[in-house]
C-alpha cells in the first residue's frame, strides 16, 4: 500500500509560480511511475504530467513548456513547477503512482486574474 499527500497549492495570481509536491509512504517509491492530474469544476480529470522510474518525463502538450515535474526518490517525493500561472490552470491537483494507481486526496490551486 502506497499512501500519498499532496502539499504546495494555494491562491496565486496570474503569472506566478507554486511548486506542488506529493509525499509517498510506503517501499519502492522508486520503481513507480509517478503522475499528476488536474480536476476543474465541471470538467473531468485530466492529465498533466508524468515521470517514470527511469525520469523521464511526460507533459500534457499544453503545459509543457510552464510545467516541470521532477522526482527525488531519496525523499519519497515527485514535484511538479508551475510558471506562469492562468486562470485556466485553477483545479484540484491529484498525485497518482503507476502501475498500482494510488492516488492522493488532491490539493487546491486558485490562479486569479
């Protein structure tokens, strides 16, 4: 069992920064692939990024160039860089660990214009 909590979000302005990060419990953090995902209001679940065991790292081709995801299996902890922040990017961000499809509770980023 792999338990994951999110940190980092909040209210930012548009055209800020936050870092999000998400925690792992648990053993062999560093064979899984670790993702995050985005919820809207109204809208469905939708990838952002990924990086798998070996780093490398997959984007949403939308964000890829104002998001960076990064992991450090020494912490237990993937990162995901968020620059230049839109309104558009307000949602629920979910941390999710591959294959066995853990998923965090979620945390809150607000971008006002």
């Amino acid at each position: 069992q792999v338990q994951l909590e999110e940190s980092g979000g909040g209210l930012v302005q548009a055209g800020g920064s936050l870092r999000l990060s998400c925690a792992a419990s648990g053993r062999s953090f560093s064979s899984y692939g670790m993702g995050w995902f985005r919820q809207a209001p109204g809208k469905e679940r939708e990838f952002v990024a990924s990086i798998s065991w070996s780093v490398r790292p997959f984007y949403a081709d939308s964000l890829r160039d104002r998001f960076t995801i990064t992991r450090d299996n020494a912490k237990n902890t993937v990162y995901l860089q968020m620059n230049n922040l839109k309104p558009e990017d307000t949602a629920v961000y979910y941390c999710n660990a591959r294959p066995a499809n853990y998923w965090g509770k979620g945390i809150q980023v607000t971008v006002s214009s």
